[in-house]
C-alpha cells in the first residue's frame, strides 16, 4: 500500500514523531503531509516552547504598551497581551513565568517534562517569589493538586532516601530551590541546565537538602534505572556572572558534578574555603567525579587552597580549567597565593589539563610566584596574570596526607625579592599560545609598593628571541593584554623619557614575537555574554 492510501489518522500518528525538530520540514514535504500536520500545530507549539525551555519574560521595551506596567513593583504578571512577552512566550501563548508554573503544567500534561532537552531555570524577576506576586500550590484546582501529588510520589527518590518526606511537607515548605529539585526530577532527556538564585542562598546547605541531592545522582548514575532524571544532562550553565555579593556555595553545586554524564561545569560566585569562619566551607560528599567531566570554568569566585585542591583531586581526567578569582564580603579572597593554587592544579591535574587560566581580580596583589610549569606535560594554552609571574619564589615542601597543601594566605618575609622567571624556562615546553594580562602601567608589584610591573617585562622575556625555537617549539601564538592606560602614560605624558621607556618595552616584546591584543582573558570577559547572565551588586 502506498502512503497516500494510509488513513489521515495514521499519516498524523507518523507525524507526531517529527515534532517537534522535523515538524516544519514535514509539513512542507507535500499536499498531503500539510493538509494532515494542520491539526497538529498546537500540539507542534506547545512542544516546541518546552524543548528548549525558559521562564516567560516580559519585554521592558513594550512596557509603555503595557497596563500591567504601571502596578506597583513594575510586576507584569498581569499582563495578558503575549505580544508584551518573550518570542517562546509570543509564539507558543503559554506564559511560565517561574517553577511553580512549570510545575503545574508539567502535572497537567507529563509528557512535556520528556520534551525538555535545555532547561534555563534563572530567574525572570527576583520579585516573583514574593507572595503576593507568585502563582502557588493553593491557588491549584483540586485536579492540578491531584496531579502534582501523583507526579511528585512517581519522580522523587522513595522515602527512605529522602528522610521520610512527603509530598504534604513539600506542599507546606515549597522553597525556590526544593522547587527546582522537584522539576530536575522530571526530565530524563535533558542535556542543559542553568540554575536558579537560590542555588547560591547559604541556607539550603542542610543534612535533608544535600540528602536529595545524593539521591538524585546515585539515580542518574545507575544503569538499571530506565530514563533516569539527569542520566544524560551534560552542561551545568550558571545563574550569575560575579559580583562581590555573589557567592554560592560550592557544595550542593559540586553534586553535579559527579553525575557521570556530565562533561562542563559552568558557575559564577562560588565561594569555596575550607578554612573560613563560615557556615559554607566545601564539603564534597563524593569520593570521585564523573568520568565524562572535562571541564570546569569558576567565574569571579572566592576558592581557598584546600577547596581547590579538594576540587580537583576528584577530577583527574580534567582537561579545561578557568578560574577567576574574586574578593567577597567577609574578608574571603582579599588575597591569593597564585603559585600555591598553580602547585595545586599542577599536582592534581597537571597531567591532563589542556587549557588552563588563572585570573586573580582580588583586592590585594601580594602572591607568590611558581617558576616552573613544567609539570603541566599536556597544557595547550595558558593564560596568566603579570602580577602572577612577579611574586617571591613559591616551593612547597610537599603534600599533607589528606592531599592538601596546609598554606592559606601569603606571608611574604621583610628580604622578599620578585623571583621574574624566564619564561622561556617557566612555560611548560607543550604549550601551543600563552596570553598575559595587564591592568595598569602603574600596576603595583606583589613585593614591593614602589616597583611597577610593566617595566619587569624585560627581565621575563629575558632569553625569549633566541631560546624560543628549541625550548618551546609548538609555541606560536604569544597574546599579550596591553595595560588600559597605555596611551595616556605613553603618548600624553609630559616626561618623554617616561614614555621612551614604555615605547621600548613594547618594541622589545614585539622583536620576541609577542602580539598586543586587548581581551586576553576571552574566557572571562565574555563569560556573561556565553551564558546570559548579570553581575550580582544586590544581595539574593
């Protein structure tokens, strides 16, 4: 029988299973196959606004148009025209403006949840989990109640695993962050996530909390379990940039982790010491972490020696490493020792990193300086700060038994002197393009107040023509992030002689083959871009 002869019903059977990626090319393969999507184009909508799914938002351009705009806290909630919200929103008319929506609708129709292969859970507006702004579990039908209940007692951990809780409790508590547990409960095909805020908020690490959470790994990660929650998500995005109040605990985010599927970890604000005087200090609650995991980026965060190295001893098949280093309230992160965080990395995943950058935008500049990167045998691309490579000499005499290194802040002593290694001896001989970045021609050096780092370059590239062929042969791309206030120090300043000097640095490292480029550090410049996040300046 040929397939013009199969019943519409059956040609719409068919069609269904083109939703919703071939949909549209389906529809337009003929007559035939356009007249029987017709009747599946709502179905092809709703699909389509949960594949790849993130909260509604309400476009600030249209506020003018908009009589919801004029309530009181600027909250569109109200706002029933979908032309005033997102394209998904627009296109799709279903308005999810936050987890208890999700939620509900996922209740209505669990199928959905099966659809959802990215999942944004960032927050739309910090407002909407007040109460007189949010849609709530009471404000359900009886049916929606209904159904939320047998959702809830099919998707989570059994009650043993999560301390005997029930859906009665979840109903009575519902958290922003128990909500978000709920939801990544129910979607065995994604493969993104982005966290929401309350990820970050101190207080969801409890015994009862990081217990869900184990339950919901050890699921993931069994391989008798048919579609398990998570078994094929692959990237954690982050829910901030950075910012001084940005600080989420590494913990529970470190759950990710070690889901075996997971390849990326993205986050923004981690604040990790081991050794503060806080209630979030990093406290990994597994052994080893996922054996896909290959890269790890940590943007504007505060991570302290024995966190880092805690990190990454459970992660020895890393191959991409950023971190970007940040001061927080509270004193945490004031200072780094950058050669103590390089022994670190060096120690634990020196042997298979491929990509590494270091970036240290703390308050203060006095560090310690590693003068060999030799133990890095993979590394492919280095990027560093120049304050980083003029530090007293670090050496570290070895490991404590737990597999930490036991120094925290640097202590410099009164005869402490730049070590300035060459880097024609410094860099690792794998390396294929370095980049190093400056702040400032007057940028202080880290043991002195009177020496500026620019004028050291010399001294580091000291050997670099000559010597470069043989001792680092795959190196070919030399990136170095020129000082913001170069011109106006080399062009405009009075002093000819100051700006004679600074003209025949820049000569001298460009004979060396170094190219002057501004945003060196791609990775962290561009990070809120790659992952629509903001900086944090407000608390959470």
């Amino acid at each position: 029988m040929s397939f013009s002869k199969l019943s519409i019903e059956l040609i719409q059977r068919i069609i269904r299973f083109t939703i919703p990626d071939s949909f549209e090319n389906a529809a337009a393969t003929c007559k035939l196959l356009y007249m029987a999507s017709r009747f599946l184009v709502d179905e092809y909508r709703k699909t389509k606004r949960f594949q790849h799914f993130r909260y509604s938002r309400h476009c600030s351009e249209r506020d003018y148009l908009c009589e919801a705009a004029n309530l009181p806290g600027g909250v569109h909630m109200s706002c029933k025209n979908p032309q005033h919200w997102d394209e998904a929103t627009a296109v799709s008319g279903i308005k999810i403006a936050n987890a208890i929506g999700l939620l509900q609708a996922i209740a209505r129709e669990p199928d959905l949840a099966w659809h959802i292969q990215s999942l944004d859970l960032k927050d739309p507006d910090r407002h909407l989990w007040q109460a007189e702004n949010q849609p709530s579990f009471t404000q359900a039908t009886t049916q929606d109640v209904q159904n939320l209940h047998r959702l809830y007692r099919a998707a989570m951990p059994s009650d043993s695993e999560t301390g005997g809780e029930d859906f009665a409790l979840w109903m009575k508590h519902i958290t922003p962050f128990l909500a978000d547990i709920f939801i990544l409960n129910l979607v065995p095909n994604v493969v993104e996530i982005a966290l929401s805020k309350s990820w970050g908020r101190v207080d969801i690490v409890n015994a009862a909390n990081l217990e869900l959470l184990d339950a919901m790994v050890g699921r993931a990660n069994d391989p008798t379990v048919r579609d398990a929650p998570l078994a094929q998500l692959a990237v954690v995005k982050p829910y901030v940039g950075h910012g001084w109040d940005a600080h989420g605990c590494l913990t529970p985010l470190a759950s990710f982790l070690a889901l075996n599927s997971v390849r990326e970890f993205y986050m923004g604000g981690v604040q990790a010491f081991s050794d503060n005087d806080t209630d979030i200090p990093f406290s990994p609650r597994h052994a080893v972490y996922g054996n896909s995991l290959k890269k790890i980026e940590l943007n504007g965060s505060a991570v302290g020696p024995r966190a880092l190295s805690a990190l990454l001893s459970r992660t020895p098949q890393l191959e991409c490493f950023h971190l970007g280093l940040e001061s927080k309230p509270g004193e945490f992160g004031g200072r780094y020792n950058i050669g103590h965080l390089l022994a670190i990395i060096c120690a634990h995943v020196g042997g298979s990193l491929k990509d590494l950058a270091l970036h240290n935008n703390s308050l203060e500049i006095y560090t310690y300086t590693l003068t060999n990167m030799h133990g890095f045998t993979r590394l492919q691309i280095l990027e560093l700060d120049i304050n980083s490579l003029c530090g007293p000499e670090f050496s570290a005499t070895e490991l404590l038994p737990s597999g930490r290194f036991d120094e925290y802040f640097p202590r410099f002593p009164a005869d402490a002197r730049p070590a300035l290694p060459r880097l024609v001896d410094l860099l690792p001989p794998s390396l294929v393009a370095f980049m190093l970045g400056f702040s400032t021609v007057l940028q202080r050096s880290p043991t002195t107040d009177n020496e500026y780092v620019f004028f050291r370059l010399p001294e580091l590239l000291a050997g670099f023509r000559d010597e470069r062929s043989t001792k680092l042969p795959r190196l070919s791309d030399i990136v170095f992030d020129p000082p913001f206030d170069i011109e106006r120090y080399a062009e405009k300043n009075r002093d000819r002689k100051f700006a004679n000097s600074i003209h025949s640095i820049l000569r001298e490292a460009e004979t060396c083959g170094v190219r002057w480029e501004r945003g060196t550090f791609s990775c962290f410049r561009t990070f809120n871009d790659r992952f629509d996040v903001k900086n944090v300046s407000e608390d959470y």
